[in-house]
C-alpha cells in the first residue's frame, strides 16, 4: 500500500444520466446480434436499449475513464471528494465530459454536497455499511 494515507471522502454528488442507454452508440459489428423481429420486419438497433445486460455499465465507462473520486451504477455517477472543493472541481470534469461525448444530466434528479449516499451499499465517512432503506 504505501506509507501515504488515503484521503477520506466526505462528500458526494449523485448525478443522474438521462437516458444512459440511449446514449451509447453500438458498435458495428455487434448490431446484427442486436436484430429483433419485429411486425414491421427486422429492426436493427444502433444505440443500447433497455434489458441488454452487457449494456450496463458502458455509459458510465465511457464518460469517466481516467477521472478519479467515481463510481457509476445503472444510469447514475456518483461524484467523491475529501472536501467541497475538491468535489466541486470533480463535478465540472464530469459536467464537462458528459457534454464532450453528448450526453444529458436529469437535473431535476442530481444531489450535491451530500454527506452519505446509498443504492445497495452505504458509503458514510468513517465506514462503510448497509443501507437501511
């Protein structure tokens, strides 16, 4: 590990992508395995659509390679920081990827500078633990 300690996450930010599977185009030669019968014919899908499992984690991939303090789960970013400040320039990369690769933020359903955030885990400073909802 190292001698360096870790800094703790204090604050979060959930951010909510509209459409996420939407936004990711597939790739050529994956679209024929994407063929559905349909009564106007076969249609052939170009984007990702609801109910493919391996489309699950690609949106978020995408969009936050190489930015550290992020976690993406279904069509949400959760955004980490040791300090407001340090969240708040993690959030503008995030701002700024997401309109690099076209994509749209839900507004109406993104939270900043939360203490805690959950989905199937809880994750609190100083612990980790099991959400209770």
């Amino acid at each position: 590990m190292g001698s360096a300690n870790p800094q703790l996450v204090t604050c979060f930010a959930k951010l909510d992508l509209a459409d996420a599977y939407l936004q990711v185009e597939v790739a050529p030669v994956s679209r024929e395995l994407l063929t559905i019968n349909t009564h106007r014919g076969l249609f052939m899908y170009t984007r990702s659509s609801f109910g493919v499992k391996s489309a699950l984690a690609p949106p978020q991939q995408i969009i936050l390679s190489g930015v550290p303090g992020m976690a993406g789960y279904l069509d949400y970013i959760t955004v980490m920081g040791p300090s407001p400040a340090e969240l708040r320039e993690r959030e503008c990369t995030v701002f700024e990827r997401v309109l690099e690769y076209g994509s749209r933020l839900r507004a109406d359903k993104c939270q900043f500078f939360l203490e805690a955030v959950g989905c199937e885990i809880v994750l609190q400073e100083p612990e980790i633990g099991v959400s209770q909802l």
